[in-house]
C-alpha cells in the first residue's frame, strides 16, 4: 500500500513538473488590435495602432530568443455588439491573448466584461472613460494612456483658473461622452465655476448647426466638447462659421488629439487648449520612434497618444512573459506580474501601473501654436504645464474599483 501511494505521489509531482515545464516552454503569443479601422476614430487608432504592435513585436527581440508573435486586426466599427462578437471569435477560436487599443468606451466596456470572463487580456489604450479603472475595474485590464478624470482634472481645471467659470456641454451621446461630462462637471464644480446647461448629439455628426445654436444662446463662456475625433473637428470648424469663439466664448477641447489638430490646420485650431499625454516632438526617445512610425504610414502622420500607447504597453507585456518564463496564457496572472513590474519606456517614461489598472505617467497641458509659430510639418504643440502622474488621476482613496482594499 505504502509503494502504491509513493507511486502515486510520485506520478502526481512528475505530472505537475511537466505541465511546469510545458508552461515554461511555451514561447506563443497572439495579439489582437480591435479598433476603428474605417469610421471617425480610425485616424487616431486604426491602421497605425496595427502598426505600432508591430513595431513592439519588432523591437522586443523576441523573435531571435525563440518566441512566435502574431498581430491579427479587426474593425469593430464603433459598435459594442460587433466588437463583442469579434472578441468572443478571437478568444474561442484564434486564441488571442490579449486586446489592445479597443477604442470607443461603450465597446471598450462591452469588451472588458468578456475578458474577465474568459480571463483574457485588454490594455486599452483608446477608450476614455475612467470606469474602466474605477466602478467597471477589473484584474484582466489595463487602462494604459488616458481617462476621462484625468482629462476633466487637467483641462477643466486650467480653464476655471484661468477665468472660464461658466461651462456648456456639447457631449457625444453615449459611454464616453457622459464619462467625460460627468468627471468635467465635477472638476469645474469643485474649482468654484457653474455648469449652465448642455446638450448631446449622436455620434459621427455631421451637421452641428441646432447644437452650436444652443450653446451660443446660453453665453457661458467655456463650450466645452465632450466629443472626439471627426465630430470634434467638425464642432470647431462649424463653430467657426458661425463666429463663437470670434464673439467672445471659448471651445474647450476636453480630447483632442494631433490628428485632429492636422486635420483642423493651424488657421482655425491656433490657442485651443487641451491635454494629451503622448506628444512626438516631447523629447529624443519620442522623436526617434515617431520618425520611424511616420515613415511606415501611408500618410507619414505621427503618431496619436492611442498608437504610442500600443507600443508602449505591449513592450510591458512582453517583459513580463519574459519575467515568467513564458506565457501561461492565465490573464489575471499575467495582469498581476505587469502590476509588480515598473514601468519604463521612451514614450511614456517611467510609471506604474496600479491595482486598480490605472497606468501612471505625466499628463501635458497643450496649447495649439499659431500658423507663424509652427517649424514644419506636425509641429502644432507648445506646452503650457506638467501634471504628475500621482496628481494626474483619479486618487486610490475617491475609487470604487472593487480591487481597491480601503
């Protein structure tokens, strides 16, 4: 009996080891881009958040130390329902381990909810709002570059200070515009301004006219945009028909990113403040990728923060494989290892990410250059501030992410 039960033992530990071993050894990685390939945000993530995974696959050497990386992309065409289903295809069938830019908040919502069920992987690098680290937080994601909070926190507050205590809101109508109204509201609220009214269009519009009217009418002095994309350019080349900012109230651009500003052009875009926390032009490590990015895009843009994100979060990811030993294909574990890790690349320098999810680096406060002011091609951006990235988002203590032990 007792060499029956030593063998059994025995069996039991060389059956551990070996599935130990397997896991070790196993050197495969799937990475899928689900985002905007055609519609208002396609721009800012797209083809180039595609591109930017490659240029991580390439740059993390992992091909020469034995590692098999692939990089599948699809459209989810702004549509929670679709993306949902894309998401739960590539997990079932393709076995991709982890998600990456997913824009759009009311997809990036919709999608989180599958990764945790299926305990997979998301670093969202294109959706805003800030649930997905605070009510809606989750231990298989990662929210890398931005949120809602923080853009309220910034550009909300320098705007009050600066004397636009009177705000109304031309808010997208669904996930991500109420985000960033809400978290606006209450950062204009706590600095001693008032919100005097608002309104909501549907997404991708394209005639602003009866909004802009009503924003007009209500004389406060801040509009602010609680918008993205192709519907923040057309609200500011339509505001400029109609003679807004000319009459004395300023557009407060609550997300805008440098697609958006190359689009608008520096004629009407000049002095629209707003903050990003991603800019080519930052400093040697930001330029030397950018150049290279620029150089593979049909179009040679630079890249939006959504694409540097890309980058810089897959990079993350691949250190902790490689802290691991290989992938488990566990994305709770993996998520955990990226959180003991610190973080340190040359877009976003050095951070961490937390238990919430929420990655932490600087936020810059932008101002958009004057035509004369501008050296080249791209070169759009003056800073105005720093935020450090402790004072940048939302505080552990204000959250109500369950991760979070209070």
């Amino acid at each position: 009996m007792k060499n029956k039960i030593s063998a059994l033992l025995l069996g039991t530990a060389l059956a551990f080891a070996a599935s130990g071993a397997a896991f070790a050894q196993d050197k495969t990685i799937k990475i899928g881009v689900l985002t905007d390939n055609s519609g208002l945000y396609s721009d800012l993530g797209g083809a180039g958040s595609t591109l930017a995974a490659q240029m991580a696959v390439e740059d993390s050497g992992l091909a020469a130390k034995g590692w098999k990386v692939d990089v599948i992309s699809a459209d989810h065409q702004n549509k929670p329902d679709i993306a949902t289903n894309i998401a739960r295809q590539w997990i079932d069938v393709e076995k991709v381990d982890i998600f990456m830019d997913v824009l759009n908040s009311g997809v990036a919502l919709a999608v989180n909810n599958l990764v945790k069920e299926k305990n997979s992987i998301m670093i969202n690098t294109g959706a805003a709002t800030s649930d997905l680290t605070n009510a809606q937080c989750s231990p298989n994601t990662i929210h890398w570059v931005y949120d809602t909070f923080m853009l309220a926190n910034s550009t909300g507050q320098a705007l009050v200070k600066a004397g636009g205590d009177t705000w109304f809101f031309l808010t997208a109508d669904y996930a991500f515009g109420a985000a960033l109204e809400r978290d606006t509201t209450a950062v204009v609220l706590k600095s001693g301004g008032k919100v005097i009214g608002g309104v909501k269009h549907p997404l991708n519009t394209a005639d602003f006219s009866s909004f802009l009217l009503q924003a007009q009418a209500s004389k406060a002095k801040i509009i602010g945009m609680a918008n993205a994309g192709g519907d923040t350019t057309n609200t500011i080349k339509q505001a400029s028909e109609f003679g807004i900012v000319a009459g004395g109230q300023k557009l407060a651009g609550l997300l805008l990113f440098i697609t958006d500003v190359h689009s608008l052009g520096l004629k009407v875009a000049q002095g629209l403040n707003f903050t990003e926390t991603f800019y080519w032009d930052l400093n040697d490590g930001t330029r030397a990728f950018s150049k290279r990015f620029s150089e593979r895009m049909k179009n040679k843009a630079q890249p939006s923060m959504v694409q540097a994100g890309v980058y810089s979060g897959l990079l993350h990811y691949f250190k902790a494989l490689e802290a691991m030993g290989g992938n488990p294909h566990d994305g709770a574990k993996v998520v955990a290892k990226m959180k003991e890790l610190p973080t340190d690349d040359a877009l976003f320098g050095k951070g961490s990410i937390r238990v919430d999810g929420r990655k932490i680096h600087p936020a810059y406060l932008f101002e958009v250059k004057k035509p004369e002011e501008s050296k080249g091609p791209w070169d759009y951006y003056k800073l105005v501030g720093t935020t450090p990235g402790d004072q940048a988002f939302r505080p552990l203590s204000e959250s109500a992410c369950p991760l979070v032990k209070k």
